[in-house]
C-alpha cells in the first residue's frame, strides 16, 4: 500500500487515479491500515466480486484503463 500511495503522489497532478482494491480480506483490517497510515488514494475495501469479473489471475494485480 506505501507503493500505491507513493504512485498517487507521483502521477495524481497529472489526471492519473490510482485506485487500491483489497481482495481476500474479511475483516476490518483493511478500513484499520488505510486510516492509520492516511493514504489518500481511493480504495476499494471489499473488492472480491471486481477481481472476479476482471479476471485476475494473480495478486498484487496492477493494471491501466484510458
């Protein structure tokens, strides 16, 4: 998560959105991590049904939409 906020400082000036999205994860553990450290970037808590519907294969899962 430190390199998704590291991206968003880097690119977000420029139009670009990162956006996280936590799959597996069926606690608040996420929500907790997410407040503790600030990020900023837009995340995704409960992501399972999106990773399914874009097929990803493995995880960490990085990809680009114009």
């Amino acid at each position: 998560m430190p390199k998704l906020q590291k991206r968003y400082d880097d690119f977000n000036d420029n139009g670009i959105n990162i956006i996280g999205i936590s799959v597996g994860d069926k606690s608040d553990k996420p929500q907790l991590l997410v407040e503790k450290r600030a990020y900023i970037y837009d995340c995704l808590l409960d992501g399972d049904d999106l990773a399914k519907t874009l097929k990803f294969r493995y995880l960490p899962h990085s990809f680009c939409h114009k």
